[in-house]
C-alpha cells in the first residue's frame, strides 16, 4: 500500500514539474487534506444530546474536541431524548459517555450489588 501511494506521490509530482506547475503542490495538499477529513471516520465527532444544540454550542464542542484530540473534525450533531442530559461524543473507537442516563444506570447496578 505504501509503494501505491509513494508511486502516486512521484507520478504527481512529475507531471507538475513536466507542466511546470509545482507551485500548486501546497494548494493540491490542502485539497487533499480536506478531502481526507471528509472521508475519514477518525476525523469525524458524533455528538448526541437530549436536545438541538445551537450553532455555538456545536462550534464551543468543536472546538473543544479539537483541542483534546489535537486534530480538525467535522461534527455530526443527534438528539436522543433517552439521554435526559449531557452529551456522548464518538470519535472512531472512542466513546466519552457523559450522560444523565449512564450515571443514572451505574448507581442503579450499585444499589443492586
């Protein structure tokens, strides 16, 4: 796979210098890495919440997650009522449950135990 895309790599850069049009090199790596967000699940947050987050809401999320997980990502906003309050966040396989009903179903399994 590698040898795939360093063959590609090489194959484009020929043919901007055989064009002599490498001076577009950092605009396609921007393209490309735009591309790239928009097809990699690991960029993309799921945020569900008991209700409609404004659109602040959604960019304070955003922005917030981008600091923790020191990378751009496209937020995909759900509503789930079951929830009653607070937030889950899935990023690939991570999940951050924080939840009224998660808490809610933890002491219910301590007070059973």
């Amino acid at each position: 796979m590698e040898n795939e895309v360093q063959k590609i790599v090489r194959g484009l850069i020929k043919y901007l210098k055989v064009r002599d049009q490498l001076d577009l090199l950092p605009q396609i790596i921007r393209d490309l890495e735009k591309q790239a967000l928009r097809l990699a699940p690991e960029n993309i947050a799921q945020v569900t919440t008991a209700y409609q987050l404004t659109s602040l809401e959604k960019q304070l999320i955003k922005t917030h997650l981008e600091s923790l997980f020191g990378r751009k990502l496209a937020l995909q906003a759900q509503v789930d009522p079951k929830i009653i309050s607070g937030i889950i966040v899935k990023i690939a396989d991570k999940v951050i449950d924080l939840t009224l009903s998660k808490d809610l179903n933890e002491l219910t399994k301590k007070l059973r135990d």
